[in-house]
C-alpha cells in the first residue's frame, strides 16, 4: 500500500512547529528519560515502560511511534543506566533511535542531583514507495524519475547531554539531544539515476518540571507539570496537571499550545514487590488539522521493581 502525505497537510504541519524532529509524546511526566539522559536510575529502582503513538488519525502516512526505556540505579558506578529504543515513522520517512544513558547522581540539600551523557546512533531511511500526485489531486499511478525509486538509509553517532534534580515533591531537567548535530547521508548511484539521503539532525532542548501537592488528611494529591521543547527555530509547551487518588488511580487533562487538549486516565497497582503501570491518552487536535484527523491516541505501560539484595551470608555451603 502506498504511503502519501497530501501537500495540504504538509503545509499544516509546517504551521504546528513539525520541524522539530524528535518524537512528540503526551505522557512526558512518565516520559522523562529519552530526553533528559540525566534522569536514568532515578526512583532507587528498576523501571521500564513502553508507549506506543498514533497521532492524527485520519491521514494516511500519518506519524506513528514506539518507545521502549528501562533504567535503574547503579550504586557501584554512583548513578544510573539508562537504555532507550524509539522507532518513529511519518509517510516515506523512518527513523530509528537507540541510546544509552550514564548519570551521575549526588545529594544536594533536600534531593538528589544528577548529571547525565546519552551516547547511540540514529538511522534515518527513505522509502521508495511514492504515489505522484496529478493536478486533481489524486494519484494518476506514474513514476517520477526525481523520485527515489530504491530505500537509502544512513546511521550515525548521536550525543545527548542534561542535568536533573528531584525531591519527594519537585522535579526539574534541563537536557539536550544531538549534541553533535550529525549529518545523516547516503549517496547511491542506481542506473543511471543518483539518489541521495541528506539530513543534518538539529540540535533540540528540553525543559520539564512538576510538583506534587498532598491535601493533608485526604487520599487524594494533584500533580502539575510543564514541558517545553525546542529545536531554537520553535517551541512546543505543554502544560499537564493530574489527579491521583490513592497512589493508584489518575486522571489528567493538558495543553499542548496551537495543537491540542489532552486528556489522560491511568492506574497503578502492587503485585508483591512490583509496580505495574498503565495508561491511556487522548490529543483532541485544536490546529487546522482539526478538520481533518479525528485526534491522536497513545498507550503506556510500565513497571517498577526493587534491585535484589545481595546476599551476604549463606546457612548452607550450596548456595555458595
């Protein structure tokens, strides 16, 4: 099946800040270490999750996105690890991103600090499965020559840097991705006909901040947060508050700035000494896409458990 963005939409997009070329999330308070390296081993515990995205429904071609992370902390090394894997398609285009996180953590005043480096590689690739668009509008099945008529793809090293600071009620990152700036290419020479991939990643920054308020003598806390991302050409701010009841159950409505209303609900639950985790949310669009995608969706699920004790005495010699 082909796969064609219309013009329309790409000069939409234009209009929404997609220049960036990162992945866009929703749940970004669950979602703190694929941009922020610094974040890794956070939580004295082994954590993972994954989040899988389908924005703009409606449009064929549109974005789709995976993302698998597990970090935990490392006490020999004085920080964390971190590993984040996110494969990101829109129309022709793939992308595939695979980094690891090193923090080094240390205490300072009421919380802990760290300081973090993501080194990976990013591949980006081309398809060939175009669709020529005739004057009508609507595909009349030829081929353009100008077009790629075989997939290119390319990897290289990529770089991320950020700095994190967590109490038990305030967090705050400020962080990097391609520090590097690599240039992404692939020049092929198929009869006769040259095709090339080249693509320079922009350098992106982040923000992220939240809190979290108790009401004494209630089961119930409120969780407001603020994320900004920006590749220094636009910036995206989203703004999230959420309410949880009991540490178990959530609820959460957000502002994504000349894009969308977010609405979330999620849930956690204790299965002996581990945390599981869940959640769903919805982009009602508020752009001019509006008229034209019924909104995107996109799934978490997560875990946390303890890192095992060592053992350092045995009542029999078999367990040596």
């Amino acid at each position: 099946m082909t796969k064609k963005l219309p013009l329309y939409l790409l000069l939409l997009l234009s209009l929404t800040g997609w220049a960036q070329q990162d992945p866009q999330f929703s749940f970004n308070r669950d979602n703190r270490l694929f941009p922020n390296p610094a974040y890794a081993g956070n939580g004295e515990a082994i954590c993972g999750q994954v989040l899988l995205r389908n924005q703009w429904t409606g449009f064929e071609g549109n974005p789709q996105t995976g993302l698998v992370s597990l970090h935990a902390p490392i006490r020999e090394l004085h920080g964390g690890l971190g590993l984040s894997i996110a494969a990101d398609r829109l129309g022709q285009e793939r992308t595939l991103f695979a980094k690891g996180a090193y923090a080094y953590r240390a205490n300072l005043g009421d919380g802990m600090l760290s300081i973090g480096l993501g080194v990976g590689i990013i591949n980006k690739s081309i398809g060939a499965d175009h669709r020529t668009i005739g004057p009508n509008g609507i595909g009349d099945g030829s081929e353009d020559p100008r077009l790629n008529q075989n997939t290119v793809t390319a990897t290289k090293v990529d770089f991320d840097f950020g700095v994190y600071y967590q109490t038990n009620r305030l967090y705050f990152g400020l962080s990097t991705t391609h520090l590097n700036r690599a240039r992404v290419s692939d020049v092929r020479d198929f009869p006769n006909i040259p095709y090339e991939l080249n693509y320079r990643v922009s350098r992106h920054y982040y923000l992220m901040s939240g809190y979290r308020f108790d009401f004494d003598g209630t089961p119930y806390a409120l969780l407001p947060s603020i994320f900004v991302k920006s590749d220094a050409v636009s910036a995206q701010v989203s703004l999230d508050v959420r309410g949880l009841y009991r540490d178990r159950v959530w609820g959460g409505v957000g502002y994504r700035f000349q894009d969308a209303l977010i609405a979330s609900v999620g849930f956690q639950e204790s299965l002996g000494d581990i945390t599981l985790r869940a959640g769903y949310a919805y982009d009602f669009t508020t752009s001019r896409l509006r008229s034209f995608s019924s909104g995107s969706h996109e799934l978490q699920l997560g875990f946390c458990m303890p890192i095992p004790e060592k053992i350092t005495s045995h009542k029999t010699t078999r367990l040596l």
